[in-house]
DNA sequence: TGTACATCAGTGAACGCGCGTTCACTGATGTAC
DNA sequence: TGTACATCAGTGAACGCGCGTTCACTGATGTAC
C-alpha cells in the first residue's frame, strides 16, 4: 500500500491515516478472498494496528464495507463521466466510450465493483452511499437524454427508459463476462465489442440507425 | 423445510435425507443473512443433526456450495425451457415469456440466484456445475437462434451474439431491478416491463420488427 | 515563546463465542448363505 | 426364514483458531493563555 509508506513520514504512536490505510486493506481482502473473505481483525493486521484500532474509524465491519462501497461509486462515477466527456466528440461515441469505461472499472477494481454490487448492502444503507450511486446513474441518464434528444418529439421514447436499458445491458455484460475475478465466464470475444454491438443495435432500435450517429 | 417431515417416517439414528435437508438448510441461511452468512456448522443444527455429519455427505462448505448453485441452475433451465416452450405459441412471445422467467427466477429464488451468481464461484468449478449453467443458458441460445432464422440470410446477425445480447440485459435487470434481497434497487415500473420494452427495441433493431413478429 | 491541559488516536490484554475439523465410536441397514 | 457380517450414516466430545468487542490505559497533538 502506499498509504503506509506516505504514513511513514508521520508514524508513530499515531497511524496519521489508518482510516484510509483500512479502506486500502479492505478493498486488498476483498480482491483476493471475496466480500466475505475480509474480516475487522485482518483488515487492522494489514494495517499494522491493533484490532481495536478501527473501531476508532468505523462502528462495526457493515460501515467500513459501506464506505468503500461509497468510494467505489464515487471513483465508478468520475470514470464514466471522464468517459463520457459531456458527449465529446460526439454523443454516439462518446455513449459507446461510456460503456467501455464501465467494462473496464469492472474488469481492473473487482473488490470495488463486488462491494458495490455484491455485498448484499441496501442501496439506502446509508444517504451518502445512496448519492454515490445515483451520481454514477446519473452518467447514463444524461448520455441517454442527450441521445434522445436527436430524435423527433413523436417517436422520441422516454429517456429514463433508454438509460435503464443501457445499464442493465452494460451491467450485464459487466457482471456475467467482464468481471476481474474468478467468477468470469468465458466469452468467445471481447466484452467491450459485445456491448459495444449490443448498443448499436438497441439504438438502431430507437431509430438512431448507424450513418446517422456519425 | 417439507424434507424433515417427509424424513420423519423413517427418522432415528439415520436421518434417511440428510443431503437435501442440508442444501434446504443452505438455502434458507444464504436467503436470509447472503452467501457469506451460511456456515457447515449451522446448516448442521438446522438439519438437527451433529455438526460432524455433513463431512459424510460434503468434502467441504464449498463443495456444498457448488452443489447449491448446480441445483439452482438445472431448476433455472427448467423454468427456462417450460418459458420458452420450443418458441410456442410464438417465438416472440415465448422470449419474452423467457425473459419474465429469468426475472420471476431471481426474485423467488434469492438464494438460489446468489450461489449461482454471486457466490465467487469459478463457474468451472466442478463440471457438472458447468454443465447444469450451460443448459440455462442453452435455452437462450435456442430462442435466439429461432428468432435469428426469420430473417434473411444477408442480414441475418450472428444468433450467438443475440443469445449474449438477450442473456446480458435480462440478468442486468435482474440484478440490479428484480432480485429478491435487500440489494434491490427501487425501479418505477416493473422490472418485467422494462425487460419487455428492451428485448422489443432490441430486436427492432436486429430487423425484426413489432407486427412481423405477430 | 512556554506551559498546562483537553482531546484524540492509538495500545494490549482479555473475554466469550462459534466455526471447521478430527476421532473413535455405535446404531441401523442390507446382503450372502 | 434366520443368522452373521460388512457397510453405511450417524454421534458426541474434543481441539485449536480467529473473530468481534470491551476496557482501562497512554502517548501524541493541538490550543488557550
């Protein structure tokens, strides 16, 4: 970690930064083990603290695994809003940019995305980790909108609709296919032109046909 | 759990059914407390039995596991398959009857849905494991491939890439909108409608348009 | 600039608990003759 | 039909272990004057 090598500067009896040295810890646990296999006392070892340390930081192990299912959303949301770069060059590809960014979180922080996804937390567990994960929706919401925004008023479909329907796909393909961890299921070609030809296809069925888009 | 009373004809020293009442017990721990909240020892004192004798039926809690999540996917593909009906009355219809299944699956089957899926398990873990998913998923494959074969060969899309396409967005929706636990996320419609209207933007998309499929 | 003091973030020892696993055992069942 | 015996599926006691949590404590830091 390079939280305990920066600490170092300040260690001594103090941590200076055990909070963020046991998100560190948790998210390392969690890649290798699984959301089950990180434990309050593992994640003070890693730390090099005692395990009484954390409850300093955090009530119990539910509100640390929250925080870093927080943090997840938060970094997954400014990937996808990099990626989409306000429908630069243009919405079509910068929707089809979006996906892969999505692709891609999933595929390089599985212990973010599995904590996020796959700890079994309540969305509303907790208001600010309700906001982290409406700010990453809120990515898709808009490139859908801008989207449908191309089409004329009388066949425009409701753009809620779209967005839903681009991220269940991208969260499909993510979860089933893309994943960085053992659970993969093997694909016969890449999960980013899968998605990326499941799109197009769905948007042609919005009639946003291909030559349109470019 | 019918299983101890069905048991009870022939219960005494021998328990007469001790593996299905452990994968019952598995399931009722994994729907109430997620994955990581089912223990050897406890699915032992459900099943009223001493926690050593499970060893004679499970090397170990994941190989009870596994089995878990191979049930799961044979009674999946059964549900599947009687959906789908070899594509009848219609093999519109009969997808989206497939795809109301694959959500009707996850929210009455949590627990069965996470040791499928969620459970960190390699999905080539154990062969028959292997196979039971691939018969899930063949049903998909079948549909796909029906629908594919109506339209004409110069634009027929490849029916893998659809089954993948199809397969993806309905478990997107139900993993994020239809699933049984408290991890669902709240949706303002029914899961199954947006299911619907995805799988028909889809296909108009493919070419398959809305009255030539009635 | 120095000192007193409040607050903060850690220690380390201790606890009760439930888990996974093993062991020698024993009661029930099935089968050969 | 009866008996002897092998096999099977359970018992129950025991073990070592790591976890979560608490407690009184103490060293470091920041601040008021």
């Amino acid at each position: 970690m390079s939280w305990s090598r920066q600490g170092r500067k300040r260690r001594g009896y103090h941590h200076g930064n055990l909070r963020e040295t046991l998100i560190a810890a948790a998210l390392d646990l969690i890649a290798e083990k699984g959301p089950a296999g990180f434990t309050f006392a593992e994640a003070a070892r890693l730390a090099g603290v005692s395990p009484a340390a954390p409850y300093r930081h955090f009530r119990d192990r539910d509100a640390l695994m929250a925080d870093v299912a927080r943090r997840g959303f938060e970094r997954f949301a400014a990937e996808l809003a990099r990626a989409w770069d306000e429908g630069r060059p243009e919405p079509f590809e910068a929707l089809q940019n979006t996906g892969r960014a999505y692709l891609a979180f999933a595929r390089t922080e599985p212990a973010y995305f599995t904590a996020m996804f796959e700890a079994q937390l309540p969305p509303d567990l907790d208001p600010e980790l309700a906001r982290a994960a409406d700010q990453a929706f809120a990515v898709v919401r808009q490139a859908s909108e801008t989207l449908c925004a191309r089409l004329p008023k009388p066949t425009r479909p409701p753009s809620l609709m779209v967005s839903l329907h681009v991220w269940a796909m991208a969260h499909g393909i993510a979860t089933l296919f893309a994943r960085g961890d053992a659970a993969r299921r093997a694909l016969p070609m890449p999960p980013e032109d899968l998605l990326e030809a499941g799109l197009l296809v769905y948007l042609g069925g919005l009639g946003l046909g291909g030559d349109q888009n470019r």
